[in-house]
C-alpha cells in the first residue's frame, strides 16, 4: 500500500464495498522460502465482511498446501492509468501513475467438501443477478453425473478476514483544480484500465 496518508481513507468500508463488487482478485500465500504462491479467483465476501467465500482446484498447488489455516491475502486491482504532469497545468511535477487497490489481509482455510454446493450456489447467484433479465443459471441446469464430476475437481475454502488495506490514489494531494485538470485529460488520455471510471473518482476521492 501507497505509504502516503492522503491516498489512505481512514474508512475502510468504501473499500470492502468495492472489494465485495468487484469479487474477483490475486489470492497470495507464502510458500517457505520460495516466492509466493499465487492464484486468480473469483470470491463473495459476507454479508458482515468478516469474511469471503472461494473454491481452488485440487490440483492448484495452493490447495494442495492448505490443509490446516494459512496466512495469505486478496488483492484487488481497481482502475488504474498513467499521469501525465502536464495534465495538472502546474509547475514541478512528475510522471505518476493513479490506481485503487484493495488488500483483504487474514488466513484462508480449507472447509468440509459438503460445503461445496452451497458456496457455488451463491457465488453464481451473486454474478447472475446482474445480468437480468436473463433468466438466472443455476446448477439444476446440469446433470447430476456432470456436476459430481465437477465438484470433485474442486476444493471449498472460507477466507477469513482480519485487516483490510488500501490505496486510493487519486490524486489528493494536488490542489483541487489541478486534480480536475487532470481527471479530465486522463478520462480522454488515459493509458491503463477502466479511466473513465479512475477520472469519475479522481473528480470526487473519498475521504
């Protein structure tokens, strides 16, 4: 995380909201004294935030380590694009790069294979109610044998959240004008992903 306080809201629940939207992130776990091991996932956090729910394959290499609690985290990458000092219409500055992160900082551990169904059941429910009005899939839509040998594939585990961290680097400590000189050059210009919505929140950073 950006060390400077100014991208760092003192509220966190703006950042676990957007961590819960956007569901998916890097799972990350220690592994001796070799680089960590890594792992894209989507997930669902909780209806408390106290923690998200996910399932690995078997064969990921960080399933096959997690049989007792691990300390691990999920990163969650938001929009992101290059800065321009030109865009900010004064003097002394430098090339920079805006970005929102959000780290989900805690343990992940492995659960009971009958849990399984469930934790698949509201992670699809969860992404297919956004895409109404089409009727919603659901796992009776395959056959008993398929979805056994899918399943058996697969691993449930409950991420346990103990602290949350993030970046909002959105430009805050720029005057104002400067910062919406600039979010207005980045939403035309931008390099990265998402830059109209990384302009819309430099426009208004939370606090």
């Amino acid at each position: 995380m950006h060390p400077n306080p100014a991208f760092r809201p003192e509220n966190n629940d703006e950042s676990l909201a957007f961590a819960r939207e956007a569901g998916f992130g890097l799972l990350a776990v220690a592994n001796g004294d070799g680089a960590p091991m890594l792992s894209h996932v989507p997930f669902l956090v909780t209806g408390d935030g106290a923690a998200a729910e996910l399932h690995l394959m078997r064969s990921n290499p960080i399933a096959r380590a997690c049989t007792t609690p691990l300390a691990a985290r999920i990163a969650v990458q938001g929009p992101h694009s290059y800065v321009s000092p030109d865009w900010y219409g004064i003097d002394e500055q430098v090339p920079t790069w805006n970005y929102l992160a959000i780290h989900l900082i805690g343990r992940i551990e492995p659960l009971p294979d009958p849990e399984l169904p469930g934790i698949l059941d509201r992670l699809s429910a969860h992404f297919e109610s956004r895409l109404a009005p089409k009727p919603e899939w659901t796992m009776d839509k395959m056959s008993r044998d398929a979805a056994a040998r899918m399943m058996r594939q697969i691993r449930p585990f409950r991420f346990v959240i103990e602290r949350l961290d993030s970046t909002w680097k959105l430009g805050q400590n720029k005057p104002e004008a400067a910062r919406l000189a600039a979010a207005e050059m980045l939403a035309s210009h931008g390099q990265g992903q998402e830059v109209a919505v990384l302009a819309a929140m430099m426009r208004r950073p939370p606090v």
